[in-house]
C-alpha cells in the first residue's frame, strides 16, 4: 500500500510538472508577444496615413532628387519616431491626383496628408510664395519661410488653415530657372515670342505674358509637348530637369532663379485634432527634421545640377547681376497687379518681412 501510494503520488507530482510546464510555455510566448508588440516592429498601427505627392519616386529616380528623397524621409521619420502608432504610406507621381486635388482631398479627408506646394487657386492669398524673384536666396527662404518661427511661415500657416488643411512645416524647396530650345536667354528680351509651358497660377501667368507666350499644361504632357515642338521651354529647376531626364530634349538652361517653390507637409485638420498632444509634438518634431535633411540633400543636388546638365550636353548661363537686374525690375513693374490680385493686406506684410529681413542681413 505504501509502495502503490508512492507511486500514484510520483506520478500526480510528474503530471503537474508537465502542465505547469506548459503553461509556462504558453506563457512565455504570449509575453514575447506582448514584448514584441510594444516595439516598432509588429505593433499595430493607431492611425495609417496615405501621404500624396507629385515627386518622382526615389526608388526608381534616386539622382537629384531631393523632393523625392524628402518624401520618403518624412514617412519614415514620421512612422520610426511615432514607434510605429503612425504608420505613414507615401504615393508618389501623382498617384492618388496632381497638387489641386491632394489639396482638396485632404481638406475633405479622402487622403490624410499631403506633400505639395499649395498653389494660389485655393486661395489667392497662396501666390504670395510664387512672386517673382521674392527671395535673395535659400538662407533668406530658411529664415522667413523653412522655419516654425518664420514670418512668412506664420502667414502661410493662418491662411492654409482658412483653406480647411492644417500645415505643419515648409521646405527651402527650389528657385526656377528657364529652360528651353531656342536660344541662350540672359534678358526678359531674349524670350520674346517663345511658347513657354507654365503651370496654372495667375502669379506665374502674368509674370510670363509680359515677355513670352506662355501655355498651361500639365506637367504630364510637357516632355512631349517639347519634343513635338508645341512649346519651346518651360521654367522648371536645375534639379528636376536632371531627376526627370529633360537634358535628352532641350539645348538652354538659365539659373534665372525666378520663383520659389516649396514643399508643404499638410494634414487633414480633423485627423490632426484627433492625435493626442504627444503623437502632434512627435509629428511637428519629425516633420521639420525630415525638412531639414531635404534642404541639405537639395543643396548638395544644387552644386552638381549645372555641372551635370553641361555634361549632358546643355549649354548653362549663369546671369550677370547687370542681367539679373533686368528681369528683376522688371518683376517689380508688375507689382501693383499681384498686390490686387494677392490681396493688399498679405502682399504688404510679406513684401515688408522681406525687406526688413534683407536689410537686416545685407
């Protein structure tokens, strides 16, 4: 009887052995699966996001192109430093619609955010960023624009809120050249009856039809438009004329650097309000670095642009500043027509900001 006792007592001590065992097991791997899911790698997302843009993808135009480039620095700063509770997803070429309908759809929030310069046919107030020759250069964008604390990024913000789209930071973005098959141009003279492709804005219309023929086209017809002979030029960057390959059908380039352009990282204001205040901080925070990294790989593109076009077998001008004169006054010439057009209130307060600015750092 001992011995039988004994025995059913080993036995039920070994039994329990093994379910404990198990459970343990069973326990262990629901911990490692909690461990897991409070890092980067497998936790689920709170909000995914869609981020639109017009930018060539970087994965297939890597070269000169800091937008693209840009883009994808801001989805993944955005995903990495949110520890993955924002998952952000960019679509690039105008996949989810060109710069009017991204700004339209995240307004009405069909896609969450955005990458892209928001244009005056929202609201004529937005042509303030495109006047012509605004800017001494990028150190003067950085510090009245590409910056929280900016003037001109304060004016920018206030009226992208009116528009029903919350901005959360701005590029150094670019400065336009003219690019074309006609001559070399130095002077506004020079473009005399060329057809120029511009883009839709009556900033850029009326600076162009003082001295050229300008189209509107969409920049999805353009490269063949220009090989078709239907336009002679058009005003684009250095940068972008590289990244999309237009040295293989134009013969001129002039660093005119007439017109700033510049990315604005955008979100639909209702899903901005949902984020709570920590997940906001890390967004701005990430945001603004992602802007940052973008203008140093632009301005590393900006040192080999021209050197790249030339090889390619472009013919360069850089402008004299007797040359950069002309066009110059000649954008000031025009200035009553954008303050009417512009509003007089936001054209005196952004033309006041730069002149302050300019004399302040001459």
């Amino acid at each position: 009887m001992k011995f039988s006792s004994l025995k059913r007592i080993i036995c039920l001590t070994l039994a329990m052995t093994f379910v404990l065992a198990l459970t343990a097991c069973g326990n262990g791997n629901n911990n490692a699966a909690s461990g897991s899911a409070s890092g980067n790698d497998t936790v689920e997302p709170e909000y995914e996001w869609k981020l639109g843009c017009t930018n060539q993808d970087p994965a297939s135009n890597p070269d000169l192109n800091g937008f693209g480039w840009g883009t994808q620095k801001l989805a993944d700063l955005i995903t990495e430093r949110s520890g993955g509770r924002i998952k952000v997803t960019p679509y690039y070429a105008s996949v989810l619609g060109n710069e009017v309908q991204l700004l339209d759809d995240v307004r009405d929030g069909v896609t969450e955010c955005a990458y892209i310069n928001p244009m005056s046919g929202a609201d004529a107030r937005l042509g303030f960023k495109g006047l012509p020759f605004l800017f001494t250069g990028f150190d003067q964008i950085e510090r009245l624009l590409a910056n929280p604390d900016g003037e001109l990024f304060a004016i920018d913000h206030d009226i992208l809120a009116d528009v029903g789209v919350e901005l959360i930071c701005v590029g150094t973005g670019i400065l336009r050249g003219y690019a074309n098959n006609k001559c070399e141009v130095r002077v506004p003279a020079d473009v005399a009856g060329q057809t120029c492709r511009i883009y839709q804005d009556n900033v850029v219309q009326k600076f162009w039809e003082g001295i050229a023929n300008p189209t509107i086209l969409p920049i999805s017809e353009t490269y063949t438009a220009i090989q078709t002979g239907t336009v002679d030029g058009f005003e684009y960057a250095a940068t972008i004329l590289n990244a999309e390959k237009y040295y293989d059908i134009l013969h001129y380039y002039t660093e005119l650097q007439w017109q700033y352009v510049g990315e604005h990282f955008i979100i639909n204001p209702e899903i901005w309000n949902s984020l709570p205040e920590d997940l906001q901080q890390i967004v701005r925070d990430a945001a603004w670095e992602a802007m940052k990294w973008e203008s140093e790989q632009e301005a590393k593109d900006r040192e080999t642009a021209i050197q790249s076009l030339t090889e390619k077998g472009m013919e360069c001008t850089t402008l004299t500043d007797e040359e950069f004169a002309q066009w110059h006054d000649y954008a000031r010439s025009l200035d009553d027509t954008f303050r009417e057009y512009i509003g007089a209130d936001t054209f005196d307060k952004v033309m006041a900001a730069v002149k302050a600015d300019t004399e302040a750092h001459s």
